[in-house]
C-alpha cells in the first residue's frame, strides 16, 4: 500500500517541481527583456 502510495505521488510531486522551476524560468526570462 505504502509503495503504490509512493509510486503515485513520487511523479506528481516531481511533475509539479519541474513545471515550477520552468515557470520561475520563464519569469525570469521575461523580466530580463
């Protein structure tokens, strides 16, 4: 149970971070021009 609760949240939370850190990019590229 403890493992497919992992499994599910693991690529969730990683998807999430990655989205974030591209959209702080992109802000920061925007604030540059």
């Amino acid at each position: 149970m403890d493992l497919l609760f992992s499994a599910i949240i693991a690529p969730i939370v990683v998807g999430c971070a990655i989205a974030f850190f591209k959209h702080m990019l992109e802000a920061r590229r925007n604030n540059n021009k």
